[in-house]
C-alpha cells in the first residue's frame, strides 16, 4: 500500500513557477512508477509527466515539454513538478500518482493503482 500527499499548489501569475512535491508513505516507493496528471473543470484527467522507479527515465505530455520537469529523491519518499513559464491553461487540479507495473502506457490513468487528493494550480493571465 501506497498512500500519496500532493502540496505545493497555488495561485501564480502567467509566466511565473511552482514546485510541486507528491510525499509518498511506504519503504517501498522507490521501486513505484510515478505519474502527474491534471483535472481541469469540466475535462478528463490528463497525463503530465511520467517518471520511472530510479528516475532514469521520465515522458511529459507535449503541452509541458520544455517548461515542466519531474524528479524524485527516493530517500524522501518523494516525486517533484518544477513547473515554469505557466500558462493560464495550466490552470487545473493536479494528481500524482503510482504504481508497480507501469509499462509503456504510462500516460493513461488507468496504468495507476494509487492516487493522491489533488492540489490545485491556479494560473492568472
């Protein structure tokens, strides 16, 4: 059992940053894929970012591809979202999320047996 907490959410200025950090319960985090997606009202959860079990191997949805970048210290229990140059559009609830036996589609939901609450990112033009 994994249990996931998402904090770092906020409201910011078009243009501006925000860290994300997803803290994770369990000695054994660190062999779980991990996932950041995103809920905006009204739309389906989309996939954000993919980040593997050792971090050498991570995916970003186009729409973030050069301005967000996952990480994860596994000594912490932790997976982070550097986000930069945000977007009104950015504007949504995000979720991360993990699993064991995430292979090749990591980018659907439905690869994830576990989920954090949601933190909400609030991006203002």
């Amino acid at each position: 059992q994994v249990q996931l907490v998402e904090s770092g959410g906020g409201l910011v200025q078009a243009g501006g940053s925000l860290r994300l950090s997803c803290a994770a319960s369990g000695r054994t985090f660190s062999r779980y894929a991990t996932g950041w997606f995103r809920q905006a009202p009204g739309k389906e959860r989309e996939f954000v970012a993919y980040i593997n079990w050792s971090g050498g191997r991570t995916d970003y949805a186009d729409s973030v591809k050069g301005r967000f970048t996952i990480s994860r210290d596994n000594a912490k229990n932790t997976v982070y979202l550097q986000m930069n140059s945000l977007k009104p559009e950015d504007t949504a609830v995000y979720y991360c999320a993990a699993d064991l036996g995430v292979v090749g589609t990591w980018y659907l939901p439905n690869e994830y047996d576990y989920w954090g609450q949601g933190t909400q990112v609030t991006v203002s033009s």
